[in-house]
C-alpha cells in the first residue's frame, strides 16, 4: 500500500478536527493548533506533526504519556484518577488518528510510542466507548 506524503499545510484540516475532539471547545482548538504548528517546520512529515500536536497537547493539559501506575507509586484515589484520565485522552486519540487522519495500527503506534498490540487493543475499547458516548469525551 503506498501511502501519499502530505504537507503540513494538507494535514492542517486533520490535526484541527483531532484538537477539537480532544477539547471540545473552539478556542482551545485553535490555541492547540497555533502551538502545534509553531513547533513544526516547513518540511515536517505527517507523522512528526502528530507527534508535536501530541505532545503540544499533553504540554497544555498536563496529561503524561506514561499510562502506567508503578508499584512503588501506591496511587491515592486522586493519582488514580489521574492516570485513568492520562490513558483515556491516548486511547482516544489512537481512535481519532485511525479514523480521522485514516492512519494504520504501525503509524499511531510510532506516534504514541506504544506498541503495536496496545494500540490494538485501544482502538477496539476505545471504538466501542466513544460509540456509546462513554468516557473517552475531551478530556481536557
């Protein structure tokens, strides 16, 4: 399968529908977009500007991309809830990468920098939660 190179000028109207999604509310669309496309060159493939916008929205909303809680954390209820929340806005965004941008499971993979199985298994769940207008809404 080949796969056609965009600009970042033709990803533009992709990583705006996935700010939106992920925050639900216009402004912060458009702040999330303006700081993605500050950090990006001229040159940038779709892939490095998914991972900017990533980490331009993990940056603004303090959500980590470490989705795990260590043993020697021992997580409070609050800490918990937090690391709920860290993994739902991932598992979201795995969905909206595959159904918004039409990326492939090794694509989202290497953005989110999980492997590819989890990604797998995110976008069943995360297909399922966000059809049933589950927990997977912004997160921000």
């Amino acid at each position: 399968m080949v796969h056609i190179r965009k600009t970042p000028l033709e990803v533009l109207d992709d990583i705006y529908n996935l700010a939106y999604w992920m925050t639900g509310t216009e402004e912060r669309t458009t702040d999330l977009v303006n700081r993605t496309y500050v950090n990006i060159g001229h040159n940038a493939s779709e892939a490095d500007i998914l991972k900017t916008f990533r980490e331009c929205y993990v940056d603004t909303y303090g959500q980590q991309p470490s989705l795990h809680i260590t043993e020697e954390e021992k997580p409070d209820n609050v800490s918990l809830l937090t690391s709920l929340s860290q993994k739902a806005a991932d598992v979201k965004l795995s969905v909206l990468l595959s159904e918004i941008s039409g990326l492939g499971h090794a694509q989202i993979a290497e953005i989110l920098g999980r492997p590819i199985e989890t990604i797998r298994q995110w976008l069943f769940w995360g297909r399922k939660f966000m059809a049933h207008d589950g927990q997977l809404k912004a997160s921000a």
